[in-house]
C-alpha cells in the first residue's frame, strides 16, 4: 500500500485522490481503515 502510494505520488496526485483510491480498492477487504485522518 505505501509503494503504491508513494508511487501515485510521485506521479503528482493529489494526497486525497490517492486516499480516496487506496479506500476504495481496499474497502471489501473486512479490514477497516486506518483512524489517519483524511487529506483535505
């Protein structure tokens, strides 16, 4: 998930679309998020 991120990243996306991506594919997971607070 961080090389994915760093990734996105470097590729100059934005903190919160890179959250709203990383949320997204991981959200089936049953695993809930993490408490980070979200990029605004």
């Amino acid at each position: 998930m961080a090389r994915e991120a760093k990734s996105q990243y470097d590729q100059g996306i934005p903190l919160k679309e890179i959250r709203e991506n990383i949320d997204k594919k991981y959200e089936n997971t049953g695993v809930p998020s993490t408490p980070t607070p979200k990029p605004e």
